[in-house]
C-alpha cells in the first residue's frame, strides 16, 4: 500500500499562491502559466483563484443584470403612472427615483463587494502561511478539474 508523503510548500510556492489569490484573475492566469509544470500548489491555488474570479464575475453580472432591471421597471413603471395620471402630485416619484439609483447601487453592491474582498484576504493569508486552502464547494470541483 502506498502512502502520499505531504510535503509542506516552500516559501516560494506559498508566496505565488498567496500572489495568484490577491491579484485576481490575471495575476492567477500568470501565475498558473509559469507555475503549472513546475509545483502542484501553485498550480492548484492558482486554478481555485481563476475558478474563484471567473465565479464573482458571472455572480456579479447576474446582480447587475437583476439590479438594472428592477431599478428600469421601477422607473418606467413609476412613469407609465405619472403619465396615466396627469395631475402634479403623481411626478414626485418619477423626479425622485432617478437620484436614487447611486444609492440603490451602493447598498446592493457593497456588502457584495466586501464579502469578496473578505474571501480573498482570508485565502490569501492561509495560502500564504503554508495551509492548503480550499473555498467551499469551489475547491472540490477545481481537485476533480485537475484530477480528470
């Protein structure tokens, strides 16, 4: 019976990887192009921040894209009601909602936008004091991807 020997990762290997995890998508497709052949560490690290940035970017398009539509039907349908009935009161919304949108935008995003920043700092300092990070569900797939 044969047994893997865990060997630690050198203080280079934890550096890229801690790297490909911080600067995102194009640090990780740097990194993993140096580094595929050459550490199994950085090469899985590198391919769980691709994984990981390709993710936030479909997630984040998905909200803009549910975003933009509420915020457009909240407009038009806040027009379409102004217009249907002409007197003046009607109009406040309608002027209103348009200087709103900034605001909407920030509240939705930012808790987001920390959440991610969260993740990365958090995977970047394990990766870089020598743990095997793995995000959840993500990590999993990205071992079968390399596996297969």
């Amino acid at each position: 019976m044969t047994e893997e020997v865990q060997v630690s990762p050198t203080a280079d290997e934890r550096m890229l990887g801690a790297l490909a995890h911080l600067f995102g998508i194009v640090g990780a497709l740097i990194i993993w192009a140096i580094q595929k052949d050459k550490s199994r560490f950085v090469r899985f690290q590198a391919v769980q921040a691709l994984a990981f940035d390709v993710a936030v970017m479909l997630f984040t398009g998905v909200l803009f894209f549910c975003l933009f539509a509420v915020i457009f039907a909240g407009m038009f349908g806040t027009m379409f009601v102004a217009f249907s009935n002409s007197s003046s009161e009607n109009f406040a919304p309608f002027v209103v909602f348009p200087f709103m949108f900034p605001f909407l935008m920030f509240a939705c995003i930012s808790p987001v936008s920390l959440a991610i920043l969260a993740a990365r700092i958090i995977a970047t300092l394990s990766v870089f004091s020598g743990n095997d990070f793995r995000y959840p569900l993500l990590g999993i797939q990205v071992e079968k991807f390399l596996a297969g």
